[in-house]
C-alpha cells in the first residue's frame, strides 16, 4: 500500500509518529510519505517543509501568515495528487489539513481520505461535520463521544480509537512512594500556563498571582511548571516576578514525576486537563484570550463546557474560569480546596478513577487500531 501522512503541527507530528511503525507492523512493505516533523521523520518519513511554518495561533497571526500557509496547502496538495496514494491520512491541525483534502479531493477523488483526530465540532462550528462528508471518507476519534457527536450532526462515518495519553497512564500514576509525596509538604503544585508563547504570555501574569494567592493562605509550595525546551526561556521570562520561587523541568522524565507527585493543577484549558485527569492530580482550569478573538469565539464556541476533562466524563467536576471571571482572587478560592482532604477534592479524584473504562484505557493501543482501519480503508470502512 501507498499512504500518505500529513501532520500540521507537534500534537499531529507524535500522533503520525506512532501510527507508522502501527502500519510498518501490519505490512512491513508499506510505502509511506508525507508532512510532519522531527517525530516522524524520526520514522523515516521526511517532511515536504518545516512543521514551524504552520505553527501559528490566533486570528492575528494566522492573516500575517495566510500566504505563506495557502502556498504550503498547495504544496501539500500538490505533492499528494503526485504520490497518488492508495489513502490520504489527515491528523488533525483541521484548518490546514482540511484545506488540503479538499484540494485532493476536487482534483483526485480516487483517493481515500482518512482523518485521524476528530475535529471539535462539538465546541464550535458544528456545521463542519456536515461539510466534512464531501472530502473525508472516515474519521478516527480519540474521544468516545465523537463518533455519536458526528453522527448527530451529519458528519462522515467515525470510529473511535483511543487517546495516545491512554498508553502512558503508568508513567503519570504514582507508587506508593509517590502517593505519600502528594500528600506531604510542601504541596507539589503544578502550573500549565499552555504550549505556546502567546499562551504563556496571557496566562502567566494571572498564573503567577493566583500562586501569590494560594501561598499566602497554605504556606510553601513546590511549584512545578513544565515546558518544552524550546519555550523554557519564555517561561523563564514569565515566571521571573512570580511572589514564590518555581522549578521549570524541561525533561519528559521530570515532568512526568511532577504528575506522579502534584497534589493539584492550574492549567490553562486543553489536552493538559485530561493529561492531569490521568493522573489523577484535581485541578482548576482557566483560559484568557485577546478582546477580538472572545467576540468571535463567543460567536462560534459552546463555551458552557470547554474543558476536556470534563466532557470525557460527561460531568463539569473541573472548575472552568474563562476570560474575566479568571481573576486570581477566584482562581485561588477554587484551588484552595483541591490542596486538602474536601469534598471537592474528593468529587474530582473519584471521576478522574472512572477514565480508565470510559476511555477503553488498557485495550489496544490507539495507534494500532488506527493503522488497522487506515490499512482497511481501500475497500471501504
């Protein structure tokens, strides 16, 4: 078989890492090309252009950028129609990856095209489920809720597969050993201010004054605030005023023990929530954006329930603070309680335990069941 794999960003670039080896395993003379970055080209699947020339956010940066994306849409597209593949996988980044399946399709409509990573037309822009049934053939879900979203809204046929956090929950739940440092002091508090430098920046200054809060009632605190190497230096710089001392670990190992050690989380909104629902660590969930960018989300965006955590378990157990209610006065009042024995500590820690069966954690690997539905998809899903 010949696929073709187009990634838009780092979250897509591990995911389409992890299925080619998943493909390799069930015909190891697949042939595999396509768009990603240093993860899956680590896999042998070198990238037509730099992952960073898509690496935008914003409705800001996306117009100074527009160019230069349309001109990588095409590239891409161009590209696919090219290798002529036998399927065409899309992983997520949708308002890329979309663009180039429909370009493949109007120009190729031979070729399957398979989208791994269920948009999130449950939050916002629903109709795009509908549109989606004329340039995608069939949708791998990482969440077990979308496939009956997508069907209630119209959209292409989708299959649930597993989240690739479900394969790594033993390296985010504590030992014994580890469970008794949650529950010693200092507090182990863990601080997600987000993976890029537009999120750091918003969300620091609140962050910082909200831990300000909180020490100034509990006491010490071990504040842990993970990030990837190369933002370490902007979360130097936004962390530099904070009114208690933080340690920034950089290593996937570190980050990982700080899970397995955190008493609680304040994390900005996103896969960081159900990272930490894994892991059992309760948290308080808060988000800020620019003034342009709320008016339009307000306008697009279910924002009664954002927080992935909670939609996975069905029930709102994670404080969520968004825009102005995210003040450090009631991001603090809200995670006071999660750093002592309460009974809103208690509410998250029994539904984080009941992930394991909502997600199917422990089964097949995620990978693998999307490599065996890619590999299937020429005769049709």
């Amino acid at each position: 078989m010949n696929i073709f794999l187009v990634a838009g960003e780092e979250s897509g670039d591990r995911l389409g890492a992890a299925l080619i080896p998943a493909l390799r395993r069930l015909d190891p003379t697949v042939r595999l090309s396509g768009v990603g970055g240093s993860h899956m080209a680590a896999e042998g699947v070198p990238s037509l252009f730099p992952l960073g020339d898509l690496a935008i956010i914003g409705f800001a940066a996306i117009a100074m950028s527009l160019p230069k994306v349309l001109r990588r849409i095409r590239e891409t597209a161009d590209a696919v129609i090219a290798a002529n593949p036998d399927v065409l996988v899309i992983i997520d980044s949708p308002e890329f990856t979309h663009r180039v399946a429909r370009q493949v399709r109007a120009r190729a409509p031979h070729i399957r095209i398979i989208d791994y990573v269920c948009p999130s037309v449950w939050a916002w822009r629903p109709w795009r489920a509908r549109a989606m049934k004329a340039y995608v053939d069939h949708v791998l879900a990482l969440l077990p809720f979308e496939p009956a979203a997508m069907q209630r809204l119209g959209g292409p046929s989708c299959t649930f597969v597993g989240h690739p956090l479900g394969e790594r929950v033993h390296e985010l739940r504590p030992n014994a050993e580890e469970a008794a440092r949650r529950l010693s002091d200092p507090p182990v508090l863990l601080v997600l201010p987000g993976s890029r430098g537009g999120e750091i920046r918003r969300m620091a200054e609140v962050f910082g004054a909200t831990v300000g809060h909180v020490a100034a009632r509990v006491g010490a605190l071990d504040v842990v605030v993970p990030s990837v190497p190369r933002l370490a230096p902007a979360v130097v710089e936004a962390t530099a005023s904070w009114p208690v001392p933080v340690r920034i670990v950089t290593d996937p190992a570190e980050k990982d023990l700080a899970f397995r050690q955190a008493r609680a989380a304040l994390t900005k909104s996103g896969t960081s929530t159900l990272e930490l629902a894994l892991a059992g660590v309760p948290m308080v969930a808060a988000y800020k954006v620019s003034f342009l960018e709320e008016l339009v989300g307000r306008a697009l965006i279910d924002l009664h329930n954002i927080i992935l955590a909670n939609l996975v378990i069905g029930e709102k157990v994670v404080p969520q603070l968004l825009q102005y209610q995210a003040t450090p006065e009631a991001l603090g009042a809200a995670l006071l309680p999660l750093l002592a024995d309460t009974p809103e500590r208690r509410l998250q820690v029994e539904a984080f335990a009941r992930l394991d069966r909502i997600m199917d954690i422990g089964g097949e690997a995620p990978s693998d069941r999307a490599a065996a539905l890619v590999m299937h998809s020429p005769g049709g899903i």
